[in-house]
C-alpha cells in the first residue's frame, strides 16, 4: 500500500486515503467483502470486525478516507445524507435545542421540523449569514448549529471560523453541510467545525449512482457517541457502495477543479445576460459573501443559481435545453437544472421560501464535466425562448 505523509497533497490523498490493497494477492484495489460475519479465532475475540452492522473493512477504508479528506481523525459511512443528520441529532435529548440556517437543504429542514421535533427537540431557523441574528437565536438549551455555506440554492455564505467562534462560546456544536463544496474546496474542520457533513450521493459519489452520506469529526468523545448511534441503528453503507464511493473519491479534486471552473465561466455569462442581481454563484465579486467565502474555500464550486421573472418563465428554460437534463440532485459529471421552488424546495413552506427569497422563478444549475461552450449554447438557446 501507499502510505501518505503529512506533505502529499490533496490530489494524491484523493487517490491512496485508506485504501489498503490486500496482503495476499497484491490488488491494488481493496477487496470489497460483502461478509455480514467474520470468523472469531477465541470465544468473543473478533479480529478486526465481527459484524458489519457494527464494522465492515470496505466501510473503514472509506470512513477513513473520508477522515482523512477532511483533516478530521473519525470518519462515518450512512446510508444517506439524511440518515448521517438523524445520527447526529440522536445526540439530543428532549429539551434540546437547534440553530440551523433557514435556506438549508428542504430535507434537512423537514427532518428538523417534521421528524426531530416529535422527540422534542426545537429548532430555531435563522440567516447564519447574520452574526447577530445568530447570537440572538441561542438559549440555554442549544446543543447544535448545523450551517451549510454556500447555501442551497441562493448560495448564501455564511462565515464558518465566526459561526463557530460564537458556537463553542454558548457552548454548543457545529455541524457545516459541506455537501456543495466538497473537502477537495472548503474544509470545515480546520475552520473550526466539529462535523464536517456530507451528502456524498453529490460531489463525492460525483457520478449520480449511490446514495450516501459522510460525517468526519476530530474529537475522540463525539467520535464515539456517534460510533455508538451508528452501529445501535444501523443505517449504514452497504459494502459494494462503499467501494464505489472511494472509486469516487479518486477523481475529486479533478472533476470538482474542471466544474468550478466552468460554473465561474457560465456564471459570468449569465450576469452579461441577466444582470449580475439575478445570479447567485460565490466566485462572483458581486455576489454577497464573495469575500467570505474566498476566505475559507479554493474556489466558487460547481453550483450556481439564477432567477427569471416568474414559474411559467422557469419551466420554460428548465424543459428546453438538451444537454442540462431537469432533473434533482447535484454534484455529478452530468449537468443538471432545475427550479428550487417546485422540486427540491417543494416541501419547504411558501412563507420560508419567501422569506429567504427562493422564489418561483428561480433556476438552479449542477454544472458537469462537459464543455463549457457547448454547456452555455445550450443555455442561450433556452434562455432565447424568454
Ligand atoms: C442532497 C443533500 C442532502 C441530503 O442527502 P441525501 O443523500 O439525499 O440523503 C443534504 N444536504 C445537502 C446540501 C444536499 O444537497
């Protein structure tokens, strides 16, 4: 195996984390064992493993990947984004109470809202862009702030080293949803995060054909609490998409680096057309946060958002373009497009999207590895029917 060293860089971590090719035959990828038990040499005396509801060699090589990429020391495979948010909400007890940003993902607002609230645990949902509206959403009771920068789908920025500093002085935790970046741009951890989050059926999966969900933490305490949640509830990764993520993970920094760089050029395109108060993406400089978020990210990522005058005007670009295919989901080397209020967003209550501004006409585009130009012809043709 290849044993990395404080100095290899990222692409080459993408590459060799966790993967320990086996001792017998010498393949340089890791067997995937789809064993569900593992033979004891003594009475209790598990080798490595002895259930993989509780441990699966596949997974650990994964989850260590997944420490590793985001400069953490535990890393945890689940059967989905969501079901890695439920774990940690189990931490919580009844009384508890959640900070989360109030144009989060629509799916961890209903876990939160319609799931997490029958154990009684309250959540307050607040603009983290806002450091004061922030401190002002604390109580006694808060144990989590779960923030997600940039924001889904108005890619609003939120200042993760002040987030937490705040955090750790009411003390509570920090868990950033790190699912638009990926660790390959913008590692929360390192910026003071205790989870470092991810919907790992987008960017990490990148290829629109698992779905899963990542957590990496530092501290050891958090580690197993949550090892512990983990292996009693047993959401967690099959094996054969274990290996397909860590398949994945090899090509991050490449796939991640080529769509950034084309959500920059399209973006800047799209401000020419529509003016630059109609398009959200952080590389722009006239993007609020731009600054912000250069501070704590490599680049403006693959996700960028623009707004037409109203429902009917967004269906009509969303249905007639070819290569961007309308469809849910992100992150992959397909682009895709769609409008927020109708589909991603739909089960977010009208009033909270229109609080935040996510409104009808808004379109959110998942930028891919094809060619930028062929990408933006395809775009202009469907804005054109306007
Ligand atoms: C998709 C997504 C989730 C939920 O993850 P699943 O894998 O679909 O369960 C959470 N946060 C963000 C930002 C997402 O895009």
């Amino acid at each position: 195996m290849v044993r990395l060293t404080d100095d290899d860089q990222f692409s080459t971590r993408c590459v060799h984390a966790g993967v320990e090719p086996e001792p017998i035959h010498g393949s340089v990828n890791p067997p995937v064992h789809l064993s569900t038990t593992f033979v004891q040499p003594d009475v209790a005396q598990p080798k490595t493993t002895d259930y993989t509801r509780g441990g699966n060699p596949t997974r650990d090589a994964l989850e260590a990947a997944i420490a590793d990429l985001e400069g953490g020391s535990h890393g945890f495979a689940f059967a989905s984004g969501l079901s890695a948010m439920d774990a940690v909400l189990r931490l919580l007890e009844s009384g508890d109470h959640v900070i989360c940003a109030d144009d989060a993902y629509g799916g961890t607002i209903r876990l939160l809202r319609q799931v997490a609230s029958k154990s009684g645990i309250a959540t307050t949902f607040v603009d983290t862009s806002d450091l004061d509206a922030l401190d002002a959403a604390f109580t006694d009771a808060t144990k989590w702030v779960i923030l997600e920068t940039p924001t889904n789908p108005l890619l609003r920025v939120s200042d993760i080293r002040a987030v937490a500093e705040r955090t750790h002085a009411k003390g509570a935790k920090l868990l950033v949803d790190n699912t638009f970046m990926s660790p390959a741009l913008q590692r929360p951890l390192d910026l003071g995060a205790d989870v470092a989050f991810h919907s790992a059926t987008k960017y990490i999966g990148g290829h629109s054909d698992v779905l899963a969900g990542l957590l990496a933490v530092k501290d050891d305490d958090l580690a197993n609490d949550l090892r512990f949640i983990q292996m009693s509830v047993g959401a967690v990764l099959p094996p054969l998409d274990c290996f397909l993520l860590q398949r994945g993970i090899k090509t991050l920094q490449l796939r991640v680096d080529a769509q950034s760089a084309a959500a920059q050029t399209l973006a800047e395109r799209l401000v020419e057309r529509l003016g630059a108060e109609n398009v959200y993406y952080p590389g722009l400089p006239s993007h609020a946060g731009h600054a912000i978020h250069a501070g704590q990210s490599r680049s403006g990522g693959g996700m960028l958002s623009f707004r037409t005058p109203d429902a009917v005007s967004a269906r009509a670009v969303a249905t007639k373009t070819r290569l961007w295919q309308l469809a849910e989901s992100l992150g992959a080397v397909e682009s895709l497009i769609q409008v927020p209020a109708a589909m991603t967003h739909a089960s977010v209550p009208k009033e909270m999207r229109d609080a935040v501004g996510l409104t009808d006409g808004l379109i959110r585009l998942s930028v891919g590895i094809e060619d930028v130009d062929d990408l933006w012809r395809d775009l202009e043709t469907a804005l054109d029917a306007l």
